[in-house]
C-alpha cells in the first residue's frame, strides 16, 4: 500500500503547494531565530542538513546567511521550485538540493554541524520507522552539533481541539480542514479541502490526507536520548520561549 507521504508529496503536491508558497514571508525571520538559538547553544553552523526541506524556504534563507545546506526531500515538485529559489536568490555556491527519503539517513556518511527537521515533518511513519528516523538523524549530526526539531506540541494541540475548521481564507482561495485523534495510538489524520476564488465563489481543487504522530514534550525528549542524544533541550518556538502547557508547537534542541 502506498504510504501517504508518496501520496500528497509526490502524487499530488500541487495541493499542499499553496501552504507552503504562503509562509515564504515567514522564512528569513524563522532562519534567524534557528541561528540565534543555537548560538544559545555555542553552536554557529557552517553546515546545515535540512530533512524534508520542501521548497527550500529556510535552506535558501540559511544560505544567504553563510550556511552550507543541503536540503533532502522525495517531493520532485517541491524540490524543482527549491532550485528555482536557488537560483533567484543566488546562492547555488552555498544551497543544494537532491531526492532522498529520510528513512534512509542511517545510510549516508555525511555529517553536518546542524540537521534540521522542521513544521511537523517528523512522525509520518509507524513506531519503529520514527525511532529510526531520529536516529539516522542522529549518525548525521557532528559530535559538536545539533538536532533540531519544530513540530506540533500534543498536549497544547489537545488542550484546545477542534475538530474542524478554516485556518486559511484570503482572496486566492480557501482553506477547510478536519482532524480526528485516535487517543490510543496518538495519531491525528487531517483532510485539507482546497479552494480556488472566482468570480462566482469557490472551485475545488482538491484535498490531501496525512497522518502523523504527535509527541508529548517528555515523550519526544526520551525519544531523542534513546536514539543517542546526550543533552536535550525543550521550547516553545524557534525564537527560544520556555515551554509551556498550553504551547501548540514544540522545538527540540537535541545535541550528542
């Protein structure tokens, strides 16, 4: 059975295009608050990897910022307009890209001073498949680096359900989204509905399904010191606020 991620990244990623083309603006500020907080860390990277890098919003941004990055993805539509981007803003010396499936990352020998994983592309896969995951990333990050993690936070997300509702609505279009969370294996499945403006009101254009695993912060951190990280650190957001019970996203700073 094909998995969801061929599915929405590979089969139709036109549908999820349009989310990720309208948090460009979002990107320069996310890159700085990375950098700033693992220079909290001492941690000043000369090089990056960036696992499911999509169309490259935070590696264009990194590397115009010094970084060496190199942005992995199986998406080849996210990764074409990733090279575009290069090439626009001129840092083909410092960024690039290539189709790889994290699953594989145990395989590479490559290392770099900070492997990121960020906007939830962590938990797409069965129990053993992320315990995996994470420790591929792991074998990737150099002895003085870092992991860095950005993904929802469960107990802020189920604090507030809801259920269904619109978090996107503009001239372009419109956005409809429904979840269901199965308590007993911690997954929540989403249906993104996507609609074009017109004239008369909205067309269809087409939905994605994906199925991903949310961790509780003391969760996520043991994961981490299991795969082998020695020193694991929890906040709220890149921009390095504390952790709070009601935070809806969490960031994980995990070092060797």
């Amino acid at each position: 059975m094909t998995h969801w991620t061929e599915s929405v990244y590979r089969e139709n990623p036109e549908v999820f295009r349009r989310h990720l083309e309208d948090r460009l603006d979002d990107a320069a500020e996310e890159a700085d608050d990375l950098l700033a907080l693992l220079s909290d860390h001492d941690i000043d990277p000369e090089s990056a990897l960036d696992v499911a890098c999509g169309i490259g919003r935070h590696a264009v941004e990194l590397g115009d910022r010094g970084v060496t990055v190199r942005g992995i993805d199986i998406s080849e539509s996210y990764l074409d307009r990733a090279c575009e981007r290069v090439a626009d803003r001129g840092v083909g010396d410092a960024v690039a890209v290539e189709r790889a499936d994290m699953r594989d990352l145990a395989e590479r020998t490559d290392e770099y001073d900070v492997v990121y994983n960020l906007w939830t592309s962590f938990g797409y896969f069965d129990e053993a498949t992320n315990r995996d995951v994470l420790a591929g990333m792991h074998e990737r990050v150099a002895e003085e680096g870092a992991l860095v993690l950005e993904l929802v936070n469960r107990d802020g997300v189920l604090a507030d359900f809801r259920p269904a509702g619109i978090p996107e609505d503009d001239e372009d279009g419109l956005v409809v989204e429904s979840a269901d969370y199965d308590p007993e294996t911690a997954r929540m499945e989403t249906t993104r509905r996507v609609f074009a403006a017109t004239d008369e009101g909205y067309d269809y254009e087409g939905e994605m399904v994906y199925d991903v695993r949310l961790y509780a912060p003391a969760e996520l951190a043991a994961l981490c010191r299991d795969a082998g990280f020695e020193s694991v650190s929890l906040y709220a957001g890149l921009d390095g606020e504390p952790l709070e019970r009601e935070s809806t996203r969490l960031v994980v700073v995990a070092e060797p």
